[in-house]
C-alpha cells in the first residue's frame, strides 16, 4: 500500500506505509505532553502519553491509547480511576521520568500528588488535571483507546505549556 505526500513546492514523494514510516509521521504531529495517571484494585500506575483527544462534551469525554504491553497497561485495563494531567515546562523531568523504562515508585516520586474524586493520582502544578472514570474501552492493535468521562476539571491559566514535536520537547509561551 502507498500514500502520496505533497511537499510544499508541488513535488510528491510516496512512503511505503511501515511501522517506521507511521512513526516518522506522527514525529511532524505536534501534541500536548499529558501525564495520564491511575489507581484501583490494579494498582497506582502512569505513563507519559501524547495520544489524547477531546470526544464529545456531552457528556464531557476524552480519549486516552494505552500501549497493553507497558508496565502501566495492565492497571489501565484493570481501574477505572483515570487523572490526565497535561504539563508545562516545569514537569519536563517528570514527563521523562513517565515515559522511560523507569520503575512505577520511582516515576511518582519525583513530584508531588494529590488525588481526584475518581481515586487517580493529580499532579500538583499541571497546567490542566481532567479527573476522570473511565467508561468505555476498544482494544486496537497494541492499544487500548479508553473512553473517559471527565468528573473534574483542575487548570491553570495562562500556564507556560509543553508540546512533543520532531521527537522531543518544545516550551510554549503562556
Ligand atoms: C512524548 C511521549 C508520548 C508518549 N505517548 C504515549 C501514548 O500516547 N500512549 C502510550 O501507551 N505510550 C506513550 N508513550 C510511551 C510511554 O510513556 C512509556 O514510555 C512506555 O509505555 C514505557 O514503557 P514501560 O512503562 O513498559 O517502561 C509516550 C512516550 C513519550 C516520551
């Protein structure tokens, strides 16, 4: 299978649609750095993760991939309690600390947290924390798209912000 891709001055290039390419694509898709979080009878777990997406706000719901083979995978799939908690630049370590192959302890403590109505861990100084249960869940591929109805709202306005771009991070003015 081929996909054509225009470059700016008109030339096309076409990419042979592998894992790789996927990956080299998603690379020039800027996201928002989101430290998604949970607790339940499977455990306090978190993972850094750029897939999340508004759904509907009727009732007010996001979206958030899970990777099933992650260590936190097995306690998304297990609790229902779910915090994303979206970070700025102050929270770059931690982002990393959540998105590397770092033991579950070691990534919380790094920061400090409070917890949401749902029983999820909030990250204190987010620049917005959407506490949320999760509802429903559609396994796709290695992923799980969760479905999160969100039961509290926590932000902080005019935040500096952080976005994943090009395989790294990027501070955005608040
Ligand atoms: C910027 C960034 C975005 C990521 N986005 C996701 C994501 O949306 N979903 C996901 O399952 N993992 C995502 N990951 C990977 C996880 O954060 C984590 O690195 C991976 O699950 C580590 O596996 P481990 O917990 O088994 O060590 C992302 C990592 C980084 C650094």
């Amino acid at each position: 299978m081929t996909a054509i891709a225009e470059a700016p001055q008109g030339a096309e290039s076409a990419t042979e649609i592998t894992r790789e390419a996927f990956r080299d694509g998603m690379a020039c898709l800027a996201g928002a750095v989101n430290i998604v979080t949970t607790d339940g009878p499977g455990g306090r777990a978190g993972l850094t993760a750029s897939a999340v997406c508004a759904v509907t706000d009727e009732p007010p719901t996001l979206l958030v991939c899970v990777n099933r083979g992650s260590s936190a995978g097995p306690a998304f799939l297990e609790n229902e309690a779910l915090c994303v908690n979206t970070v700025g630049p102050d929270h770059r370590e931690t982002a990393m600390l959540f998105g590397g192959k770092t033991p579950m302890a070691e990534r919380f403590s790094g920061a400090d947290w409070g917890t949401g109505p749902s029983g999820a861990p909030v990250l204190a100084g987010a620049v917005v924390s959407f506490d949320c249960r999760v509802r429903e869940r559609s396994p796709q591929g290695t992923h799980e798209v969760l479905f999160c109805e969100i039961l509290r709202i926590q932000s902080r306005p005019g935040a500096a912000g952080l976005a994943y771009f090009g395989r790294t991070f990027h501070d955005l003015e608040g």
